[in-house]
C-alpha cells in the first residue's frame, strides 16, 4: 500500500493522529527533503527509515519503489509540507501506483489553499487551483489565457515575487478585480490581506514580505454579476 500523508503547513497540532499512526507502521517514509521532515517525525517519535523522493530524483526512483510496493512493502509519501501532489511531488508516483494494479490511500489534512480560500471572502463553490505560475516561458500567455476566466482563482507564490505578481495581476486582470493575499496559514503570524489587486501591489510594493503566499483572485463572471446587480438598482 502506498499511503500519501499530508503533514502541517505551519501548526503542528494540524497533524492528525491516523498520519502519526500511519507514518509509525509503514516500512518506508519518502521525504521531499529529509532535512525539512526530520525534526517533524522526531516532534512525534517517529522512527521509520527515510528516504528523499522529490522533483529531481522522482524519475530515476519511482521504478524501484513500485518493485518495493509490488512485493508487500507498505510505503508513506510526505512533502515538506501539505498534502503530496498539490504543487508538491507525488503525482509521478501515483500514477505508476494505477498503471501497476497498487493500492494507496490518501489521507485527508492539511492544505493551504483551502483555508485562504474560505477567508478570502470570494466566491468558493466554483475555483481554479493554478498554483506556482511559470516563472518566464508561458507565463503571460498563461495569464492571457485565465482573463475570462469565471471562476475564483488561486495561486500560490514566493514571497520574493509576491509583489511582482500583483503587479502584473493588475495588467492582467485589471487594477480593481478584487483579491486576498494569505501567508504564514496556521502559524503565529497569519495574515489574511484582502482589497483590490491594485491595493494589494501597493501594499507588498511598500513592505518586504515574508513567509509562504496563496493569492485568491476573483474571477471576471463575478464583476459582471457586481456590475447587473448595480444596474439593476439604478434601474429601480
């Protein structure tokens, strides 16, 4: 059974017991980086054997870890932080899991695209997780392509790049698309910034940012329900 554990994005305590108890059993832990995973397990004594599996090795040991799986092996994939697979590795491994006949389990947990999500104050039945943009080829075309886009959209991004981004969000998507900008979820220094993506570059352009970011952005079908809805009243 390959097992995908989420682990804390920032607090500890969001680490639920069936991960505890799962990462303990397993005959293998799979690490983004074992340096950023070690001081997690040892915080709930956990003494697995460790082993990185990550964006540049991926390729090279997915092979011998279906071999493992395929012989009765019970193998646990975490990241360094959230749920394996959203913008993390895990969807390499996963896929060879289903071509192979392998049973696996997701766990549910941590995620910090939810949370930002549900504080941002936008709509959240319909939204386009985008996550990290392309840092140069694609990425105008990227967004050119996500300008009629109607529902909620969420990105993640560095906080050396945040203000950047905003700024081209306000090229993009127009200065007053309402926006919220989340960092630090769950730890002592969560914010939840929230405005116009004009606002918001104004803000991050003044203030050196820190911590891990998700932008919310509103989609365009929400400005043309605004802007029916204040016509409607005018009509009245």
């Amino acid at each position: 059974m390959l097992y995908l554990v989420p682990t804390p994005i920032g607090n500890l305590e969001d680490m639920t017991y069936r991960a505890v108890n799962v990462l303990k059993s397993v005959n293998l832990i799979l690490a983004e980086d074992t340096r950023t995973s070690r001081p997690l397990l040892n915080h709930f004594d956990i003494h697995t054997p460790l082993q990185a599996h990550h964006l540049f090795n991926e390729h090279q040991s997915v092979e011998s870890i279906v071999r493992r799986l395929k012989v009765g092996e019970d193998i646990a994939l975490i990241t360094d932080a959230g749920t394996p697979g959203i913008s993390d590795p895990g969807f390499l491994l996963v896929r060879e899991c289903v071509k192979n006949e392998i049973e696996l389990t997701v766990l549910p947990g941590a995620t910090a695209f939810v949370p930002a999500l549900v504080a941002s104050g936008l709509p959240c039945d319909r939204f386009a997780f985008e996550g990290f943009l392309p840092h140069k080829k694609g990425r105008q075309s990227k967004l050119d392509a996500l300008k009629q886009e109607q529902r909620t959209m969420i990105f993640y991004e560095s906080p050396h790049r945040i203000a950047k981004t905003l700024e081209q969000f306000c090229e993009v998507f127009g200065k007053e698309r309402q926006a919220s900008v989340s960092r630090e979820i769950s730890k002592k220094f969560e914010e939840n910034l929230r405005g116009s993506l004009e606002e918001l570059a104004s803000h991050f352009n003044d203030k050196t940012p820190k911590g891990e970011f998700v932008i919310i952005v509103e989609g365009c079908d929400a400005i043309k329900t605004q802007k029916k809805s204040y016509k409607d009243k005018e009509e009245d």
